[in-house]
C-alpha cells in the first residue's frame, strides 16, 4: 500500500445548536492513500459537506484526530490551517464559486496570490492549466461568457494553481447536464492518472461515483460500505467493461463503444 | 508522472520549511504588502466598477459629505481673511489721517455747513428750503486781521444745476433711489504761492493738465464725471450757461459708497457763475504757529457762531473717536469669528460621522452581499488578514473617488457651502447700519459694510480632503473589513 495522505481517527463534528445538538460526523475512521481517486456517496444530511470541509480544513473536527500528511491537523491554528489550504488543498464547489469579476485567467491565478511565484510566473502557469482543462483562448473571459461545464473546468484549474496534494470537489457535477457530468469525472479522473492528484469527490450520481476507484457510502456521518470502482481498471489504460487498450483521449472505448 | 509528484511533494517538506522560516520577517510584510495588494487594488477597483449605479449613488452622497468638509474650512479661512483685510484696512487709515493731522497742525477749517462734499454723504447740501450762507470779505478781512495768521485760502463749493437719480444698493439686500445734484463745483484760489504751498488742487491728474494762476474759463474734473459725460480733455462744457473747456482729468477718492464728482475751477470764475461775487463757503485758515491756532480758533468761533470751525485738537478727537469705532467693530467680527468657528467644529464632527457611516454601511452591506467570495477566498487559502485587507483597501478606494468628487462639487460649490452652513459675518454684532463711513478731511476713508467672504479651495485643503478621505475610508471600513475576515468559510459556503 502506497503512502497515506489522508488519515482520520473516530473524527467527530458535532454542531451546537442551541440546546440540541447535531451531529454530522460521529467517529469516522478514513484512509486515503496518495493518488487516489475516491467517491463518497450518501443521503442527503448524512455529513458528505460536513466531512469534506472538515478534511480541507474549512471546519475544525469536534473531535477525533485528521492527519493530513501525516501533520496533525486537528491541532493547528487558524494561521496554521490556512497556509494548508492554500498549499495543499484545492477546492471544487458545486457552485463553481468563481469571482464573476474576475476573467478565467484571474481567476485560476487567484490561489497563486498569497504565494512566492511573481506575476509573470502566475500567469504562466494559470494559461497552462487553462489550457490542461481544455479552455486555451478562453483566457480574457468572465466567468457570465463560460458555459456552466467550462466555468467548471476553470474551477478546476484553479483548485489545482497551487498543485496541491488533494483536491476536495463537493457534488462538482450536481449543476450540470449529463453531457457535461462526464467530461467533468473524466477531467478528474485523467488529472488523477497524469498528475497523480489525489481526488475526494461528493457526489449524488451513482453513475458519476462508479467513474471512481473506490466508492464510500456515508450514513448518519459513519462510513457505512465500501466498494470498488471503475476507476482502477482505467489507470492501467484498458476499458473497465471489455478491457481492450484505451487512449486518455478517448471518450468511448475503441471495441465496445461503451462511454469511458 | 511520478518525479513531478515528488518534485511537488517536497514543497511541504524540510525545506520549504526552512526558506519559510528565513523569509518570515521579509517574506512575510512582502508577501501581504506588495504581492498580494497588487492584486487586491485591481480586484477593489474592478468590484467597485461592477455595480455603477450604487457606486455612482455612494460617490455623490460621499462627495457632498466630503465637499461640506472642506467647504467650511475653506469659509472659515475666508472669513479670518476678510477679518484680516478689515483690520489692516482700519489700520492703515488710522496711519494715513494721523499723517495728514500732523502735517496740517497749524490748519483751522471753517465752514458754512456742517457737512461738505469732503466730509462724506450726502453732498451738495444745503437741504431744500434752507437758506444757504456764505462767508463773506467782510467777514474774511476781520479774520486776516488777526495776528498769527499766515494764509487763508478760499473754496466755494457749490452743486451743479443738473441732478441725477441713482439706486443704491446696501449691502443688506436693501434698495433705494436718491436723487442729487449731478457734481460738485470746487471754486479753489490759483494764487500760484497757495497752490505750490498747500494741497488745495487735486494731486492726481490722469489726463490733460491742472489749473494754475490766471487759469479762466478752464476746469478739471474728476474721472467719473468725464466717463459720465463723455467728456475728453478740449471739449467744452456748460457750466450754469457759461462755456468752459475741460483742461484736464483727475482721479478723486472714493468716498462712500457713492463717488464724488467732482470739477475744479478758479474761484472767481465760480463765484461769476454762480452769482456768489465775494462769497465762499469754506475757509482753510493757517496760522504762523501751532501754539497761536487755539487763540484764532476760539476768536472766530465766538464771534462768528455761525460757522463751523475746526482745528488740529478737533480732528485728533474725531481720530481717537473713530478709532473706538474701529476696534468695537473689530471686536465684534472677532467674536463672530469666534462663534462661527466653533459651530464649524461641530458641523465637521457631524459630517466626518456622517460620512464614516456611509462607509460604514456601504461596506457591511458589501460584505454582507460577498459572503460566499469571502467564503471561497478563504477556501482558496486567503488569510484573515488578506481578507481584512481587501475590504479595508476597497472602503479606501470609494472614499478616495468620493474624494475627488468632493473636491470636484467643493470647488464650484465651497461659497455656496459655506454660506449654507456657517452664520454671514457681521462686523456690526447684527445690527443692519449699513456700514459707517468715516469722513475726515480729505483722507480717504475706507467703506466698512459686512464683508463678503468667498470661500475657495486651496492646495493644502485639497491635500488635506486626500488625506481625510483616505482616514474615514479606512475608518468606516475597518469594522465590516474585521467583520469580513471573521466570516467562517464552512459557513459562509453555506451562506446563500
Ligand atoms: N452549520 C451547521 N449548523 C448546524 N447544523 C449543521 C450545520 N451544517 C450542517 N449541519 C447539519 O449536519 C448534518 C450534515 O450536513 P451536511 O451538509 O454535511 O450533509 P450533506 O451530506 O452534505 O447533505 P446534502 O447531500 O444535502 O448536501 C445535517 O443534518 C445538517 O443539518
Ligand atoms: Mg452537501
């Protein structure tokens, strides 16, 4: 088994509310290994958004332990735990989040900001992953010009400026046709086999959960099941249904025509 | 694939650590400062553009607020002016008269009435239906008589036939119209040793030339008589039906808020016209020695009670009585002054208030709207403090627009501003005398009515306006900024 990256020990979140208490997350144990690509499913409430923020250090756990390469988040100060999501973690929001000020190219170099790289060297990078995403010549426009699935993959780009060591993406496809749900998990997943980025994906659609390699179920903030997913057989380049030998580039498998 | 990986994971390793901890102090202030402002004032002046129509609402009830601050010290500082101008006007007045008592110590005026043209308004007197009296040789040989006296001259003034009506307008608002004589006929002697020996004709002549011995039929008139005619040096004018030629021009004093106006022509020629053989109206009598003129002067006045004689000791007493006058009103303007600054403080404490809130409630609302940005800024790794920086560096920018603004509507609008908010000067304590007019000889006395104060903007105020709106920006911003950076990010995500 390769190195961890991600490890959580009885994680707990609970959320006060008033007198009643909620809890979202209650003694999650989670291993994720560097260059995963991990889909967690579950009902609506069971703690999807809760967990993930927590793991990407926009929420502090309650309770339990959460190592982020092998670091001892669940100790930090706020000081701390924003220099970690600004190195080592790159968000993807259902909503995209862009600043709609901001054209696509100042957008994916926002991330970079905080950082040591010099202006002509953000720019640099923020057109090539422009252009990983596959948006070269989209660089000058506002997030109102991009259809929803190119303000996505400009999320994206952004998430990765900083090249970080996980990418948490909550339901990154529960605003898109269904078109556009695959070219999005197909990004992903092809950022996961070329970069090896560490992938956390939310998500609702089973369809989209199966393009991973290892789907969670989450309950009532416990991982309930595990199962595996396509995802696997890809990285090795051969079609998940008839296992011929498949292109990055292709959008169907070359034999039996079934979408990658 | 795999070296990339490494390459990047050592990033967060040994030894990023350690060039972090090197570049902590530098890095740190570089890092937030210059680096990331950069982008955070490009970011504050694209979010400041996007939404037009507030932001043009907010600049111009910014730039109102702004304009009132710098118009009232602007007002103020025209007021001290106007106050200054008085009192340098008071003072060298006071200056020019004691010169000119000292220098006629040994003068005694006597006069058939007791105001003359040179005393100020109204002139041309006697009123309807008062007989007018004159002094006669009889009465001037009498005098000669006298020992100690070393010359007399004689003046007969008298109004010309022809009349005008004016409007004349207080400085109160208030008008009215007076009807009076067109000029004043000056008949002065032209006894050449009179003439080079005491100031009898006008000094300053502009155009032509001025009377001297055995001049007949000529005259010089004073500027605005001949601007009013259209009279040139060589035309010929009328005079009580005889025809005289206008030899020169000359510039008289203002006198009043009325100018005089005024020809000069030989005594004779004068009384001829007139049909006042031997009469004058006005004697300057000169006395050998200052110690003899109280002797002189108490003889005529008790033998010729009729007239109205004056002497050095009188003058000096008008002086001192008109320097009394002076200073009350000088006392009165400070005291306003006073008042109307200390009311400026307050205005300027309300405003400076006003315009922090507008900034204040501006910004709360922008956070308020941006929470979900604020919310991803942090996701993306933004630190409180670039966060609180950004905002802060936005309300900076909006009051710095709103300043330019204010200085634009300041610089038409400061007079109008200023006279809006702060009391008129009144150098009289509120009372509408319409000014006073101190008439002495033939100084020149100065018209002391309320001063007009115009308010302008100056380069240190417009400075100051700079640095005033960068303050209240950053003042009225620098709550909801705090109130932006506290914002948690797993919230404000949740935030719709
Ligand atoms: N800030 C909060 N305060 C109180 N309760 C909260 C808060 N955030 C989440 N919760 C509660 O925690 C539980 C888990 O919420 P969470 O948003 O993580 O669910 P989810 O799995 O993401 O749901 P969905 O699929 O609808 O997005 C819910 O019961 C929710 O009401
Ligand atoms: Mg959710």
């Amino acid at each position: 088994m390769s190195e961890l990256i991600l490890k959580t020990e009885k994680l707990t979140k609970v959320y006060n509310m008033g007198k009643r208490k909620v809890t979202a997350i209650s003694g999650l144990d989670l291993q994720i290994s560097k260059g995963e690509f991990v889909a967690i499913m579950g009902p609506s409430g069971s703690g999807k958004t809760t967990l993930l923020n927590v793991l990407g250090c926009l929420d502090k756990p309650t309770g339990g332990t959460l190592l982020l390469d092998k670091v001892n988040v669940s100790e930090l100060h706020e000081k701390k735990l924003c220099e970690i999501r600004r190195n080592k973690i790159g968000f993807v929001f259902q909503t995209f989040n862009l600043l709609p000020y901001l054209n696509a190219k100042e957008n994916v170099e926002l991330p970079m900001e905080c950082t040591k790289r010099s202006k002509s060297e953000r720019e640099k990078r923020a057109r090539e992953l422009l252009a990983m995403v596959g948006l070269s010549g989209r660089e000058e426009h506002r997030p109102q010009k991009l259809s929803a699935g190119e303000q996505q993959r400009v999320a994206i780009a952004r998430a990765l400026a900083n090249d970080p060591a996980i990418v948490l993406a909550d339901e990154p496809t529960g605003n898109l046709d269904s078109q556009n749900k695959y070219e999005i998990v197909r990004l992903l997943g092809n950022l996961n086999i070329t970069k090896g980025t560490t992938i956390v994906m939310v998500t609702h659609d089973s369809q989209i959960a199966s393009q991973s390699e290892r789907v969670l179920l989450l309950s009532d903030g416990k991982i309930m099941k595990e199962k595996q997913g396509l995802h696997l057989v890809k990285k090795k380049l051969m079609c998940p249904y008839c296992g011929s030998r498949i292109q990055l580039s292709d959008v169907r498998c070359p034999s039996c025509r079934k979408r990658l | 694939m795999g070296k990339r990986f490494t390459l990047t994971w050592d990033k967060f390793g040994s030894n990023s650590e350690k060039l972090f901890n090197r570049s902590r102090i530098f890095g740190q202030f570089k890092r937030i400062w210059i680096v990331k402002d950069v982008g955070a004032l490009r970011r504050a002046a694209k979010n400041f553009s996007r939404r037009k129509m507030r932001g043009l609402m907010v600049i111009i009830a910014l730039g109102f607020s702004m304009a009132i601050m710098i118009s009232i010290p602007a007002g103020i500082m025209a007021n001290q002016e106007a106050t200054q101008h008085l009192t340098e006007n008071f003072n060298s007045t006071i200056t020019s008269m004691q010169e000119e008592i000292n220098k006629t110590a040994t003068l005694i005026e006597c006069r058939t009435s007791g105001r003359s043209m040179s005393s100020g308004m109204p002139m041309g007197m006697p009123p309807f239906g008062q007989e007018e009296r004159f002094i006669n040789e009889t009465v001037i040989a009498d005098i000669a008589s006298m020992d100690g006296i070393k010359d007399i001259v004689r003046f007969l003034e008298q109004s010309s036939e022809e009349t005008t009506s004016e409007t004349i307008s207080e400085p109160g608002g208030r008008t009215f119209t007076i009807s009076r004589p067109l000029y004043t006929i000056m008949g002065v002697s032209l006894n050449s040793s009179l003439i080079s020996g005491y100031s009898i004709l006008p000094a300053n002549i502009t155009a032509g030339r001025n009377l001297c011995d055995g001049d007949s039929r000529v005259l010089i008139m004073s500027s605005n008589l001949s601007d009013y005619l259209g009279l040139q040096v060589g035309d010929k004018i009328e005079v009580y039906g005889e025809s005289f030629t206008v030899v020169g021009i000359c510039e008289v004093s203002r006198q009043g808020r009325m100018e005089t106006r005024v020809v000069y022509m030989s005594i004779f020629d004068a009384q001829t016209i007139t049909g006042n053989s031997g009469n004058v109206s006005r004697l300057d009598i000169y006395a050998e020695d200052v110690s003899d003129v109280d002797v002189i002067a108490d003889y005529i006045e008790a033998v010729y009670p009729e007239l109205y004689v004056t002497t050095y000791q009188d003058r000096l007493e008008s002086l001192s009585s008109m320097q009394t006058m002076y200073s009350t009103t000088l006392e009165n303007a400070e005291s306003t002054l006073a008042q109307t600054q200390s009311l400026a403080t307050q205005e300027i404490i309300v405003v400076i208030a006003a315009t922090s809130l507008i900034i204040l409630f501006v910004m709360l609302y922008t956070v308020r709207e941006r929470t979900r940005e604020i919310g991803t800024l942090k996701a993306l790794g933004f630190s409180n403090w670039n966060i609180m920086s950004q905002f802060m560096l936005e309300g900076i920018l909006i009051s710095l627009v709103a300043g330019v603004a204010g200085i634009a509507i300041g610089s038409l609008g400061a007079p109008f501003l200023s006279s809006l908010l702060l009391p008129h000067v009144s150098l009289f304590g509120g009372s509408s005398s319409g000014g006073f007019r101190p008439g002495f000889g033939s100084t020149n006395p100065v018209v002391i009515g309320s001063e007009t104060a115009a308010a302008t903007l100056s380069l240190p105020l417009v400075l100051l306006a700079f640095g005033a709106a960068v303050l209240l920006g950053a003042l009225g911003s620098l709550y909801p900024a705090w109130r932006a950076a506290k914002i948690k990010p797993a919230e404000a995500m949740r935030y719709e």
